[in-house]
C-alpha cells in the first residue's frame, strides 16, 4: 500500500516536470515564430541609410510587428512585412541566394517580396517610406 502511494506520487512529480520542461523549451520557438502582437501604431522610423550595406537587410518593429528593410545586390531598396503570407512565422533574409526564406514550410520570396515558391499565396505586404538627406523613413 505505502509502495502504491509512492509510485503515485513519484508519477505526478514526473508528469509535472515533463509538462514543465516542454512548455520551457517550447516557448521561445513560438516566440521566435510568432509576430509580435501588442500596439498598432503608425510611428514613423529612421534609419541610416549607411545602416543597411547591398545584399543586406535588416529587420525592426514596425506598427506591432515584424518588418525588413533590404538592399539588393543592385541597390534597390524595399521596406516589407516580415510575416509570411502563409501562416505568419518570420521570414529570414538568405543573403547568399538573396531572398527570404519562411522557415515554417519554406516558402521563399524574391527581395521584392513576390512568392518565389512554396506554400505562401500572396507577396509580403510593401511598407511606405522615404529616403532623403542619407536618412530612410519608414511610415
Ligand atoms: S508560414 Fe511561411 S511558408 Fe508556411
């Protein structure tokens, strides 16, 4: 009987610290996928224009959520949405092959934001902006 109890209570400490240690593991990996959510405000951002070198991107918050700016090879630059049309993970700037990459189902998308393959059904969302004086702004 006393054995009973023990293993009882030995198996609910188990469970907890199962329970425990995956929600703690887990977390930052939704974290990291998840857009940010919280305020939606219409801020308008600056940024150097020397902060962003061809081929390179860089992302920020921008009205509640993830956002890019990118800089071709060619020197085209483009200010996007960072959530994935598919599902909404946080694409990633590949700037070897120089487009975005979802790490969720890898869809892809060119440097514009068009679809290049995979499971997403719409570009990235274009953001507004303006660059004059070495300055980008964003908004
Ligand atoms: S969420 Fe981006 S490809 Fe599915």
């Amino acid at each position: 009987m006393e054995n009973d109890s023990r293993r009882k209570f030995l198996g609910v400490c188990l469970a907890g610290a199962t329970v425990a240690a995956a929600a703690a593991a887990g977390y930052p990996v939704i974290r990291y996928l998840a857009p940010k959510s919280g305020k939606v405000g219409t801020d308008k951002l600056v940024f150097a224009t020397s902060d962003i070198p061809d081929g390179e991107a860089k992302f920020f918050e921008y009205a509640g959520t993830s956002a890019v700016l990118v800089k071709t090879n060619a020197g085209a630059l483009l200010a996007l949405s960072a959530v994935c049309t598919h599902m909404g993970c946080i694409v990633q700037w590949e700037k070897d092959k120089q487009d975005f990459l979802c790490p969720c189902h890898a869809g892809h998308y060119s440097p514009e934001g068009e679809v290049l393959s995979g499971p997403p059904p719409k570009p990235l969302a274009k953001i507004p902006f303006t660059v004059a004086d070495g300055k980008i702004t964003v908004g």
